[in-house]
C-alpha cells in the first residue's frame, strides 16, 4: 500500500510538471480543473513578478520630476524663511524675544517738597513699601493665606477674589507701613512680591491743608500748591533695563541706565508758625460761637507775601478717609459774599481824594436825612451830625451814602476795580473766584447807594485783606503772591490814593478799632491797630436770611508803619453775638499779637494805658 501511495505521489509530481510546462507553451490550451482551489494555489504558486506585465511597466518621467520639485520647493520655502528670520526680520524677532525675558524697570522720579518761608518742609515724599502678588503663583497653603488676609484685615473669602488665578497680577496693599510689609515678608508667601513707592507726607496736618492741598496714590496734584505746580513737582521717571526670571526676580541689568530727575522744591512765602497760630484760633472761634465756619488771611506788606490762609473745618492731607466737600473747601478764596461795611472806608478814601470832604467835615445821619428814590438807609442808633472821621467809626450806613451820592457811578466803580474787586485775584492758586461787581452802567441810584456800605457786590475773604493793602501801603495797592520773595523785597503795584489820604484813612480804622468804635475787642497790647468790621445777612434765594449772618473784620498793624494785613470771617455765628467787632474782632487781635512777635516788629504803644483803656471797652453796636 505504501508503494502504491508513493507511486501515486510520484505521478502527480510529473502530471504538475506536464501541466505547467504545457501552460507556458504558446497556443497551448488550458484544461479546467476539477478542483478550483487547488488551482488557484497552483497558479499563485507559479507567477514570477519578475515578468510581471503590471510591474515590469515604465514609470512616466513627469511623475518623478513632480516629486523632486516639490522637495525641491520645500527646500527653497525653508531657506527664505530663514534668510527672513535671520537677515531681513532679525529685529523684529529679537524684541519679540526680549519681551520675554527683558523688562524695563521705572525708577520713579521723587517729588518735589513743599517748603515754608523758613524751609520748614510742609509735603514731603517717602520711600514706602507696596505688596503685590502674581496670583496663579501664590503659595496655596491655607495657614499662610488666613495669616495673609489678617494682617491686610480682609476675610478669606475676599482675598481669594483678589488672587483670582485668571488674574496676571494684583496689589495687596499700595504704599503699606513697614509693620505690615515686614510681616508680610515674614510669611513667605511664593508669588508675593514688594516693592518701593513714594508717598506723600504732610507734617503740618490739618493747618496747612488748605494751602498745601495733596496729591492722589500716583502722586499726581489734587488741590492746592500740589495741584498749582504740579509739572514743576513732578519731575521725570528713570528707567533700567533687567533679566526678570519666571518668579519676577531680577537676574542681571543690561541697556543703559537712564537716571531720574527729581522734582522742584517749592518755597512758599507761608509761615508755618504763624499759620498753625491762625489756624487754632479760627477753629475755636468757630467753636466757640458755634459757627459752620471761618477763614483768616494774613498778608506781609511790604513784600506783598501771604503769610497764613487758614480755613476751618479742614482735613488731615495725609488721611482722607471720609473726606467731604465741607472740609475741602478754600473758603478764603472760594467763598464770596457781600462785604458789608469794609467797603465804607473806600467810600470814604475817594471822598478824601476828591477834595469833596476833610476828616472833620461834618454830616447829618439823622433818619430820613437821605432818601434814594423813595428808600432811606437807616443806622443802628441815631447819631446825629457826625464827622467823616466818626462816620467810620460808628459805621453809619446814611453818612456814608451821603457821601456816594455825591459821587457818579463812574467814580465809584473806577475805586472798586482799583482795588482788584470784580476780578480774579492776581495768585498762582486753584480755586480763586472773580467776585461780583456789574457794570457801572447798570446801576440804578439805590444800588449805588448800597454799594456804598457793601450790598449789591461780592467779593472773596482774600480780595479784601488785598484791596486794604492801599491803606497799609500809602495808597498803593500792591500784587500778592503765594510764593517767597528775597529778603528785603518791596513790592510795589498801582497807586489808588494819596499817601496823605492813605494816612487820613489809617487814623479812621483805628478810631473803629478803639473805644468808642465798633471794634474794640481787636486791640493788641503792645501796638497799635486799625481796621473795619463788618456783618451782613447771608443771602438764600432771592432774598436775605433773617437770623443768619456771616461776620468778619479786616484790619491792619501797626498803624504808624503797617507790616501786616489780617483779614477773618465767621461763617454763621449762632451763639448769640453776630456782629464783626465781637465775632472776629478778638481772633485778628490774637493773630496779629503773635504775627507781629514772630516776625521780630517793635511794640509802638506802652502797654500800661492800654490795659486802663482795656477796662472801658464797650463796642458800638454796627450797622449793616
């Protein structure tokens, strides 16, 4: 059986043989097979791909020539865009590089300091640390992050909306205390960073608040001095250029260093001393009279300087926190009213001039002995016949209309203008107001007689301590100025009246600043003063206040050689006493006896007669 089997194999081996050979004959006829699979074994078994018609094909030539281009065209892509990178775009690409690694790091110009007369700093700037963070950096240990929050006295939850991840960068507390920044920089906290800043000091507080004024967290001018020289303060920033690491520390300087240019210190011709004087004693006058509010101006005359410009309520500069627009306000400069009864010696002044009367020229101020179509002015107290002298120190509202409508409306409005009414004070200051003063033309022959002692015009506290530098100043009224002047300096400006007139005036204020005057309580010891009060009812609407009153007194020392002006308001009295001589008489008393002291100027009185005269004081009451 077995050879059987072996001899069938060995037939089969043959008739495969025969059928492949007689397969590759030409014209030679295929069989089909009786099993289909066997041979389509057979047939994959017996192709050779070497004479395979598919495979033995020629390739076109464009096809191998389109794929060379296109390495080709690659190539040559590849090659421009580098020759662009590193020839043609070279520095545009190297910025785009530095930005990430190179930073310029301002370094912040310091700015200028405030400076009394004397050299005492009233605003100076200080170096202060300020914490920031990169709040997708900072360290999220919860025990230091409550640390965090309770030394900058937030909760938890609101110094986790400040490091709000999706925020690049976030300050925690600007111009922060050295406490605070130490234990901060005691956590070590990751990601929270410090740095130094200026902050702007004000060592005179609320005295000199209205004067200095203050600058806002980037050091900019608010109000005041600090806003009026605000370019001349300022200075210029540096700058240098620095390797900042991921963590935003420093790791080398490269570039030039550009230094920075402090600001210019500014010398005003303010005295600290005495306006941190004439600052207490308008607030407890104020307090005292329960008043809402006062202002004193203080003028140097021969150099034309102001001295003091105090105001009450007021502000600390360097703690705003609840600050209102009350504590804000220059009321020496914004605050215009009508002035009331400082306006008769002017009256007076150009009635002098004229040659129309003398100071012994007498006048009738009986009631009704002047009426102005169909209205007479009336006084507090019949005085009957009265001196020009007398007429300013009982302040008689009929003499001193009497002696205006004698005048043109011309002359009268040529006076006032003379002496910087209805015009804004010559002053490198913010806030100065122009006043009210309508054109001569306009009036009508009631308001000019009301114009006479101070109604029908407004004018600022400061207007008026300036228009009375024509009577310290022998009839010149002269330019003022915030800003110190050299020693020795004498200003001079435009002249209004006479010496001799000037001089006639000066004995009249100093009648009124006496016994038997409006305004005795305004005596100094040690020196002679003169000056005019004055009270009128506060305006509402188109009307008058009945029981609301502002008073002020405006004056001058001492009156044989003036050296100062002192001007005071009291905004409301309501405790009972209204009139200028006794509301703001005694607060120009005060301020000058220690002005005049300060400023090193010889008493011109024996002090022994005036304590006497002291004891007889009785004021007249005022009219107004």
């Amino acid at each position: 059986m077995s050879w059987l089997g072996g001899g069938k194999s060995g037939n089969s081996k043959g008739q495969n043989k025969a059928q492949a050979e007689g397969a590759t004959r030409p014209g030679a006829k295929l069989r089909p097979s009786k099993n289909p699979k066997a041979a389509l074994s057979a047939g994959t078994r017996s192709v050779s791909y070497s004479t395979s018609p598919l495979l033995a094909s020629k390739t076109p030539p464009w096809r191998s020539r389109f794929l060379v281009a296109l390495v080709g065209l690659a190539f040559t892509g590849l090659l421009v865009r580098a020759l662009y990178i590193q020839v043609i775009g070279t520095e545009f690409y190297q910025k785009q590089g530095e930005a990430r690694y190179v930073h310029t790091v301002e370094l912040p110009a310091s700015r200028g300091r405030i400076n009394d007369r004397s050299g005492q700093v009233l605003a100076a700037s200080v170096a202060v640390p300020s914490v920031w963070a990169i709040p997708k950096e900072v360290d999220a240990d919860p025990v230091k992050r409550k640390a965090l929050a309770k030394i900058l006295g937030w909760s938890n939850a609101e110094l986790e909306r400040k490091l709000d991840p999706a925020t690049r960068f976030v300050w925690l507390r600007r111009q922060s205390d050295d406490d605070t920044a130490a234990q901060i920089k005691a956590l070590g906290l990751k990601g929270v960073f410090q740095d130094r800043e200026y902050k702007r000091k004000y060592p005179e507080g609320e005295s000199a608040a209205h004067v200095v004024g203050f600058t806002n967290i980037e050091e900019r001018g608010q109000e005041g001095i600090e806003l009026a020289f605000q370019k001349e303060l300022v200075g210029r920033d540096g700058s240098r250029s620095v390797v900042r690491d991921r963590l935003g520390r420093v790791v080398e300087d490269i570039g030039e260093r550009v230094p920075a240019v402090n600001g210019r210190d500014i010398d005003l011709s303010v005295d600290s001393k005495v306006q941190f004087f004439a600052y207490q004693r308008i607030r407890d006058a104020v307090a005292e009279h329960k008043a809402k509010a006062g202002s004193v101006v203080v003028i140097d005359v021969q150099s034309g300087e102001v001295l003091a410009l105090a105001n009450f309520p007021s502000y600390n500069p360097s703690d705003r926190r609840n600050l209102s627009g009350n504590q804000l306000r220059n009321r020496a400069l914004t605050d215009i009213f009508e002035p009331g009864s400082t306006m008769k010696p002017f009256i007076v002044a150009h009635a002098l001039e004229s040659g129309r009367v003398t100071p012994d020229t007498l006048l009738s101020t009986s009631p009704r002995s002047v009426v102005v179509s169909g209205w007479s002015p009336t006084d507090a107290h019949p005085h009957g016949d009265l001196t020009v002298s007398q007429v300013i120190q009982k302040s008689s509202n009929i003499g001193v209309v009497r002696l205006a409508m004698t005048m043109q409306p011309r002359e009268m409005y040529e006076v006032f203008t003379a002496i910087g009414l209805g015009q804004r004070p010559q002053i490198n200051f913010p806030g100065a107001i122009t006043g009210k003063l309508r054109p001569y033309k306009s009036w009508r022959p009631i308001e000019q007689a009301t114009m006479a002692y101070g109604y029908g015009l407004s004018a600022s506290l400061f207007q008026l301590a300036h228009a009375y530098t024509a009577f310290a100043r022998d009839g010149e009224v002269i330019p003022v100025t915030m800003m110190r002047q050299p020693p020795g300096t004498v200003a001079h400006g435009i002249k209004v009246f006479s010496p001799k007139t000037a001089q006639q005036v000066r004995e009249m204020l100093q009648l009124a600043a006496g016994p038997g005057g409006t305004a005795p309580q305004a005596m100094v010891s040690g020196y002679s003063v003169g000056g005019k009060s004055g009270t009128a009812h506060k305006q509402e609407g188109k009307g008058y206040a009945g029981h609301k009153y502002r008073s002020w007194f405006v004056g001058l020392a001492p009156i044989s050689n003036p050296r100062i002006i002192v001007a005071v308001m009291v905004d409301e009295p309501t405790n009972g006493v209204y009139f200028g001589g006794a509301v703001a008489g005694p607060v120009f008393s005060q301020v000058v006896s220690q002005s005049l002291r300060l400023l090193g100027v010889p008493a011109d009185l024996d002090v022994k007669p005036q304590i006497i005269a002291s004891q007889k004081l009785q004021a007249v009451e005022e009219s107004f």
